[in-house]
C-alpha cells in the first residue's frame, strides 16, 4: 500500500512521523512524506531517502488578529494543491503528527475521503489536532491518556493510547550488545574514559537558554568531581554564547571535560554514552529516554502551550524513572543538591534505569502502524 505521512516544524513532530514511515517502508509499503519548504522535515526526511513534497504553511499568533488572514489563505492554498497531488498518487491512508505543516495535507485527504489519523505526542493536544480531530478523522493515536479530553471526535474514530513511536535506529541501541559498542565509539570520538561519569545537556533541538545558564553557572563545581564529563548539547542558536562563557568560566584543563556541541545529529549514540541527562520534557525526548532506560532530570519547558511538557514529564517522574525540578528553580541551590544527589548515587540512578525500561515505549511505532493500515484496510 503506498501511504503520506505529514509533519513538521519541531523535531518533536518529526522524529515520530519518520519512525511510522521507516517502519512502514521495512514492511514493504511505499511512502511519501509532505512538509514545508522551510522547516526542519525539508532536510531531516530527504536524508533519509523518502520522497518529499512540500506545500506552504504557517502558524498564527493568537494574540496578534491581524495574523489570522495570512494563514487561512495559505492554508486554503495548499489544501487545494494537497488535494491535487492526493488525486494524483492515490494513497491509501494519510497520517498526520501534529504541527501546522500537517493541516494542509490532512484537511485535502478529509476532503477527498481518504482516510486519516493523526498522532498527538503531548499530554495537551495541539492546536492543529484539536482542528482536525474535529473533522472526521479515522483514528486518533495518543501518548498521553490525558490528551483524549481535549480532543473531539466522531464516535466512529478509532482511538488508541499507542504511545510516542521512536526510530528504529533508536530501539536497537537498547539491545545489550549495541548499547556497549555505541557508547564505547560514541566516548571515544570525545576522548572520555569508559569508566568517566557523564552528565549530558541538552534543551531540544533548538537548545534551552536557561539551562545553559544554570549548568554553566555550577559548571566549577560540577567538574569538581574529578571522574565527570560533561555533554553539553547547546542548540546552533546558543553555540557561540555558550563557548564564550565557558571560556571566561572555567580552567582550561577542567575545560578538557566540558564537550560542547551545538547540535547532535547521534542522538542515540549520545544518550548511551551517558549517565545521567539535563533536558527539557519534549514527548520525543521523553519517549527516546525511556526507550533506552537513561535516568534523568527534566526541566520542563515553562511556556510550553498549556505547560504541556510539566505534564509530559509527570509520567516519567511518577514511574520513577525520571527526577523534576521548575525552570524557575534552576537558579537556586536545590538544582545543584539534585545534580550532585543523581551524580553520586549509582544506586538511584540504576533504580530510574529499569523503571524507565519497564514501560512499553518500544511498542508505539509498531501500534500506530498497525492502527493506520487498519483504517487503510478499512
């Protein structure tokens, strides 16, 4: 069966769109995938050697009246080209994982009566699925139960608590055997002993201001553990910044154990190679986390629509597998008392491991596809 997949704008709607795809296309399907020209899916999904089609869309400031115009136009625009390419290549089912870039293509497939599902990988539903939940859609696949209150749909909808899909490439690593030679390469390339004790940083994709402030600020008294090395993901916009700071900060022999990276295109190699991780509670971050059993501190975003990442990370924090502390707590001595409490107890960190691993996060790519050949069958 040939089926579009439809995403973009963060990697948090990508990663779990190019999952189903990959999985769709090892199983013997044919997919293609549409996007913006602008966004991150322009160059992240050709990469990886699926066709691309891309059609304009854009976001609309709710405070801000007069942006409203603009992206109705250019979403009636794009639907109706959407709808023509739908025409063209006939799908069997269409599959959309939230953003504003998946409105134009999932509204053409209603339209020409092909069925669709949509995918919300938050605990609080988008904007663009709360839109397109109301129009009929086949199936909803959700991570987070709490997501479903939020969303209106036909009682004809197949909906289903799948989980958030992870790459493949991203579930092997948590094999045993793969999980030792990519964190021994993975160390290697940044000369950081196999015995050394790993802090790994990062905000997203597009890097996190406040916690690059916070660790910097503790960065003295974090490599006072003479075994610890730091993996700081910055985020390209922060890069330069950063260095700068941790240039005027620290020794230049402590320096030696500070890895700074603007953008990490290894992931899943960076994440094994760790002990213990700084980050954000994007659902992709939070699923890749679980998937691979790496014990963390989450500092939700706090501006997040609907402080949806404080309650994405709640179910990590409730099974046990993750600590939290406030952005706003970043800057006081309760951030450092958990560093240095998660640094120094191998034994809490192993407990967060197996409870991270104990979920069913490996299954999600599989059960989201199976829901979207099963609407396609229908």
């Amino acid at each position: 069966m040939r089926f579009v997949i439809t995403s973009g704008g963060t990697a948090g709607h990508i990663y779990p769109a190019l999952a189903v795809a990959q999985e769709l296309i090892a199983t013997g399907h044919e997919v293609l995938f549409a996007g913006t020209p602008q966004g991150q899916e322009a160059h992240l999904i050709p990469a990886e050697g699926i066709p691309y089609k891309a059609f304009d869309a854009t976001g609309f400031n709710r405070s801000k009246i007069s942006s409203m115009p603009s992206f109705f136009w250019r979403t009636a625009t794009s639907t109706n080209l959407a709808k023509e390419w739908l025409k063209e290549i006939q799908p069997a089912a269409v599959a959309g994982f939230g953003g504003f870039a998946s409105v134009p293509v999932c509204r053409a497939a209603l339209q020409s009566r092909i069925p669709v599902l949509i995918h919300e990988q938050n605990s609080r539903a988008g904007w663009a699925n709360r839109f397109l939940a109301r129009s009929k859609v086949a199936a909803v696949a959700l991570t987070y139960e709490d997501a479903r209150a939020q969303l209106t749909f036909s009682n004809k909808t197949l909906v289903e608590l799948t989980g958030n899909p992870v790459r493949y490439s991203l579930i092997k690593l948590a094999e045993p055997a793969a999980r030792a030679s990519a964190r021994a390469a993975f160390r290697s390339v940044y000369g950081i002993p196999a015995d050394a004790l790993v802090l790994m940083v990062f905000g997203g994709s597009q890097g996190a201001r406040s916690i690059n402030d916070a660790v910097l600020a503790q960065a003295a008294t974090l490599l006072a553990r003479d075994n610890l090395h730091v993996l700081h993901i910055t985020g390209p916009k922060q890069y330069t910044v950063v260095n700068a700071q941790l240039t005027q900060t620290l020794d230049p022999v402590l320096a030696q154990r500070w890895h700074l990276i603007d953008y990490c295109t290894q992931m899943g190699e960076a994440y094994v190679a760790a002990d213990l991780i700084l980050s954000r509670a994007g659902a992709s971050s939070l699923a890749e986390i679980a998937v691979l059993g790496v014990p963390a501190l989450l500092v939700p975003f706090p501006y997040a629509t609907d402080d949806h990442q404080t309650a994405n990370a709640r179910s990590l924090v409730q099974a046990g597998a993750a600590r939290y502390i406030s952005d706003a707590d970043l800057s006081k001595p309760v951030f450092i008392q958990l560093l240095d409490l998660l640094l120094g107890d191998a034994d809490i960190r192993a407990s967060m491991a197996v409870a991270a691993q104990a979920g069913e996060a490996s299954l999600a790519t599989e059960r989201v596809t199976k829901l979207l050949k099963q609407i396609a069958n229908k």
